[in-house]
C-alpha cells in the first residue's frame, strides 16, 4: 500500500512541476555578436492587482502607477485568462540580461491635490493600501516572488507584493507592513512602496547563454527618489475631515536590478514557489482520512452484500410454493414498481445528461492536469481546457439524457433536448453574466470584455447545441434501457417507514461521508482560489476525486438497499439526492470559509463570492448526484435481475 503512496506521490511531483510544451528560453549579453537564438532583452510584465480582502481585481493602469514608453502589445492571452480575469500588460521597466542597475527612475508622478482628478487618484491608491491589493510581475513567464520571513521564522515566497501598507489610528499595521518594523511609527498613515529591488538568478548553459531561474523583489518605500533604503518613507497624507488634502504629491518610482549566477537548474525553478505553498503532510493526512472512510464504507456494502442479500437471494429462489411466497417480505416484494417511472422523469434525465457530462470534464482535465500539461507556468491552461472539453461533451449529455428519458418512457423528446442543451448552461451563464455586470460596475478587470462574451455565446450555440442535438439523436434511435423485471398496473402501497430509511433522512445522511473525504482538499481548492495562490497538486486531487466518486456510491448503494428492503421503492430521484447532497454541505463550507477564513468586505465582493460559489455548488451537485444515481440504477438492475420473478 505504501510503494502506491509513493508512486501517486511520485507522479504528482514529477509531472506537477514538470512543463512540457514550454520551452526554456536563452538570453546572452550581447545579442548581436554572441548570442544565436537568444536574446539579451527580457520584458518584464504586469498582471491585474488582487487582493485577499476583495474579490475584485483591477487592472494594472487602474493605480496610475507608471506606463511603459511608446505603447507595446500586450502578450496575446488564451480563453481561459480572460475569463479567470488574468491581464498581462507591458510595464515600463526593462531589464538587460546581466546589466545590473542601481536607482533607475521609472518615472514620477505629480498630484495636485486641488484637482479633483488628482485626488481621485490618490484616494484610488490608499484604498487599495487599505484593501492589501498586490501586484503581480512576470518575467520569463515566472512570478517574480517576494520572499520574506514569517512571523514564525518561516521563510515564505508569495507570487504577489503589495502596493504598500496601512497602520491605523492605533498604530496597528497591516500584514504588508512586514518589510519594516519602523513603519508602526506612521499612525494613521499610507505608505506607498515606490522603489523595488530585483534580484534575477540565472544558470549558465553555455560560456555565453543563460537561462533565467528566479525572480525576486524586495519592495520598499523611500520619499526621496534616491534609493536610499534608510530614507523616510513615502507617506501618503490621508484626507482631513472634509475629505479634502493640500498641497502637491509627488511619487518617484524607482528600481534597482542585479543578476546573479547560480546552480538551480531551470527544470526546477519552479520549486522555490512551490516549496513555501502548504506542505504534503497535512494533505497525506486527509487522504489517510478518506481512505478510513472508504474502507469503513466499503466493509459496510461489503457486509450487506455477502450476509443479508446473499441470504435474501438464496430465500427468495428456494421458495417452493405459492403460499410461503405470500408471506414473503423484503426488497423483492416491491419487484413490480422498482421501475416504474418517477414522477418529473424529465428533470432526471437532463440532470443526469449534463452530470455525465461534468463527470466526463472533470477526469479528462485531470488527466491533462496529472500529465503536467496544465501547470501554473501554462497560464491560463486549466480555464482553457476545462471550458473546451465541456463544450465538446455535449454529446455525451444528449446521448445519456435522451436515452434514459427514453428508458423513462419520455416521449417529448424535443423539449428533452433542448432543455438538456440550456436549462444548466443557461443558469450558469445568467450568473456569470449577473456577476460581469457587478464587476463592469466596479470597473474591474475581471469584467468579461465584450468579445468574449460574444465568443462564449457562439461557443455554446455554434458547438456545444449542435454536439448535444447529434448526441440526443444518437440516444434516441438505440433501443431503451431494459429492466429485467415488469412493471405492474398498480402502483403498491408504501408502508409507514421508521426513521432511518425516511427520505428526507437518507438524502441528509447521504452527503455526509463523501463530504468528509473531501473537505481537507477543498479547503486548499478555495485556499488558492480566494488568496490567489498557485494549485498544482493534481496528483492529489486525483485521488480525492477517485475516493469521492467511489464513497458516493456506495453511501447512495447501501442507503438504497435499506429503503429497498423497508419496501420502499422510491428511489430514482432519492439516489440522486442522497449523494448530491454532498454539494449543499460544501455550500454550508464555503460560508463558514467566508466567514472565518476570508477578511472580504465589501457588498460587490459578497455577491461575487457567492456567486462562484453556486456555480461551484451546481456542479459539485450534477458530479455526485449522477454517480449515486449511476450506482443505484447499477445495483438495482443486478439484484433484480438474480432473483426469480413468477
Ligand atoms: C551584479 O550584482 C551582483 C550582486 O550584487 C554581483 O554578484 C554581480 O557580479 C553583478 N554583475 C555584474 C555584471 O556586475
């Protein structure tokens, strides 16, 4: 068991840090007469401005901070960039391969605080040294990191630095305000960091080329625009009582760089960034503590298979005459209506339809994930791919959805497919489309440009509808499920059900195990996504999504068989309740992560917060709802099918 530990653990390391496709780039002193197919310039650029207190994130130029020279193009960004919010810009600072720099002016800016666009701008600032918003740089398509040390000495690099640092009326200072302890003095104050230091390390391939292999920064605030670390800092005077200020500003923003040669080895210069994210211990512990589960489970099934339905079956086939039948009870007695159709078949089936669908993207993107194709050095990949491969299933959804509709005895078939082309589609999109307006509203960079929707819209129309129409046809003309028992004309009377198997006690019940076996990897999901960290342990996540997918059906199994056996055979829509059910607890997780983990304020922010998370949510649903229900359908076919049935 172990030696299997060892090789998931193997694969997610080597192939979750290793990036095919992404070639190392060269670059040489001087390009002209040494260098063949590499360059001595390297573009630094700038990604939109996120914070762990606000869910809206703002485009570089947002800041007034400074603009690049002339007006170069910005990198050309995939599907899945734009619409996680991504915007790469050129910044105004250039680097020469191993030309260190000391004080290089960016560029100042003057505010006068009469004018009123010039306040604006300033007040923009502070409030982004309020909300702790954090550039991100890049180059050579790696985070230029700050790395400092904890408060508990640990030494941390975060992808992001901040624009600077509040300390309030009583002097308490924000986390920012880590760089320096004298900062505490400035109560009340804005402390603008307008000078870094850039340290780039690079690794000789030859007597002249080099590949880059780390990117630091160090931010600092100093008032005179000479560099001079130990200089007052730059203090932003905040607005008096009438929300007014005086005076001129003036913010010199200025770098340093130096190039250092070491021995990392560019295959790994991902692993300084990697390496201070959450370590693998705790998240062997929550497999440790799925995998308990799974075993507990599966004793269980394991149990009531072998004991209790082979010892039905034996009964049940014994029988001799009619008269020991009549007095017979348990799951075979509800025979006749075990497949009689439930009542909204059709909400079933679209349900199942696109859940299948989810399912199919969700293993698909995880292999491409497994593989390396996806890491975080793939910007954008992830998006992309997931977005792809989902339009693409809607064959797979009209197919499943039109074939057990069918099997239901549906027969408008028109209303099925459309209603599986856009019923799930449709919500999701009604709330993403809610959520752009928030965001143009607030004039985020996140908003969706326009175009993009457009594109989203022909991607949904031109492909996906098309994809589920050929599907649906295609599950039409095969013939119906067959169910190895009849349905009787009338439907048998339910008796009174103790607790256990009531169904709103089962569909609670249901959710709660695969909930447990999941929530210590979710914890890092929403982790990365809401304070903006790099994910990549998708080897992990693999396994976890095997264990979900695994307890789901035994949990629907067994609770099914116990309803089964109280003569109730209600259990379409209850197998795919019980184990969808799992989604309403990670719904409750999320608030109780909103609440005690994320300092967000801000109505905006709420409303996007929890706007994902439904989306989220309905997803997490569709997944476990049709594996229950795959398992249930599965297992109540074969138990009635070994039973002899006059
Ligand atoms: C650049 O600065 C670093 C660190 O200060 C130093 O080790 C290196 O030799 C300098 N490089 C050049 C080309 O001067």
């Amino acid at each position: 068991l172990l030696n299997i530990f060892a090789f998931f653990n193997f694969i997610s390391i080597s192939f979750g840090f290793y990036l095919p496709g992404l070639a190392p780039v060269s670059y040489c002193e001087n390009e002209k007469e040494n260098c063949k197919v590499s360059f001595s310039n390297i573009p630094v650029y700038v990604n939109r401005l996120v914070s762990i207190e606000s869910i809206i994130p703002y485009e570089y130029s947002a800041f007034d901070f400074c603009e690049p020279v002339g007006s170069p193009s910005s990198p050309t960004e995939n599907l899945g960039q734009v619409l996680f919010g991504e915007r790469i810009r050129p910044s105004p600072y250039s680097l020469k391969f191993n030309e260190n720099k000391t004080c290089e002016k960016a560029c100042v800016r003057k505010y006068d605080t009469s004018k009123k666009e010039d306040f604006d701008k300033l007040k923009f600032l502070q409030y982004g040294m309020l909300f702790s918003y954090e550039n991100r740089w890049i180059v050579d398509n790696m985070p230029i990191a700050w790395c400092y040390q904890t408060t508990s000495n640990e030494n941390f690099c975060s992808t992001g630095f901040p624009i600077g640092c509040y300390v309030d009326e009583k002097g308490n200072p924000k986390d920012a305000c880590i760089i320096d302890e004298n900062y505490r003095d400035h109560k009340n104050s804005y402390i603008l960091f307008n000078h870094v230091a850039i340290t780039i390390h690079y690794n000789k391939v030859s007597s002249d080329e080099a590949r880059l292999v780390k990117a630091e920064l160090e931010p600092s605030s100093i008032k005179t625009g000479d560099c001079n670390l130990h200089a007052e800092p730059l203090v932003i005077p905040h607005p008096d009582k009438d929300d007014k200020m005086t005076g001129t500003v003036e913010i010199p923003y200025t770098y340093s760089i130096a190039f250092e040669n070491t021995e990392i080895l560019w295959a790994s210069r991902w692993d300084y960034i990697l390496g201070s994210l959450p370590h693998t211990n705790i998240q062997w512990f929550s497999i440790m503590n799925s995998l308990v589960i799974v075993l507990f489970l599966s004793g269980m099934v394991a149990m009531v298979m072998i004991r209790s339905l082979h010892k039905d079956i034996a009964r049940y086939n014994d029988m001799e005459s009619v008269e020991e039948a009549q007095e017979e009870f348990g799951w075979k007695l509800v025979h006749g209506d075990v497949f009689r159709p439930p009542s909204k078949a059709m909400l079933l089936s679209v349900l199942n339809g696109v859940g299948t669908q989810v399912i199919s993207m969700t293993f698909i993107t995880l292999v491409f994930a497994c593989l390396g194709f996806l890491s975080p050095a793939n910007r954008g990949a992830l998006g992309t791919t997931s977005v792809l491969v989902f339009i693409c299933l809607g064959t797979v959804a009209g197919y499943v959805s039109a074939r057990l509709y069918k099997t239901l005895g549906g027969e408008k078939w028109k209303t099925n497919v459309i209603t599986t082309s856009f019923l799930i589609s449709g919500i999701v999109f009604v709330l993403f489309f809610v959520m752009n307006l928030i965001l143009w509203g607030e004039k985020s960079s996140a908003a969706i440009p326009f175009s993009t929707l457009i594109a989203i819209l022909a991607l949904w129309f031109g492909i996906s509808v098309p994809l589920t129409f050929i599907g649906a046809y295609f599950g039409y003309k095969r013939r119906p499920l067959e169910h190895p028992v009849r349905t009787n004309q009338i439907p048998r009377q339910i008796p009174e059900q103790v607790l256990y198997t009531k169904p709103l006690t089962c569909i609670l019940m249901g959710g709660v195990l695969p909930f447990g076996c999941i929530f210590i990897q979710l914890f890092f999901i929403l982790n990365s996504i809401w304070s903006h960290q790099l994910y990549y342990m998708f080897g992990f996540l693999f396994l976890v999504v095997i264990i979900l997918v695994i307890t789901c059906s035994e949990t629907t199994i067994l609770l099914c068989y116990f309803h089964l056996a109280a003569e109730d055979y209600r259990w379409w829509w209850r197998s795919f309740l019980t184990s969808g059910f799992t989604a309403v607890y990670f719904f409750l997780y999320a608030i109780h992560y909103y609440i005690s983990k994320l300092a967000i304020e801000g109505f905006a922010s709420a409303i996007l917060y929890f706007g994902y998370t439904l989306i989220m949510t309905i997803m997490i649903f569709l997944f476990t709802g049709t594996i229950g229900f795959t398992a249930c359908y599965y297992f109540v076919t074969k138990i009635y099918s070994v039973v002899k049935v006059d």
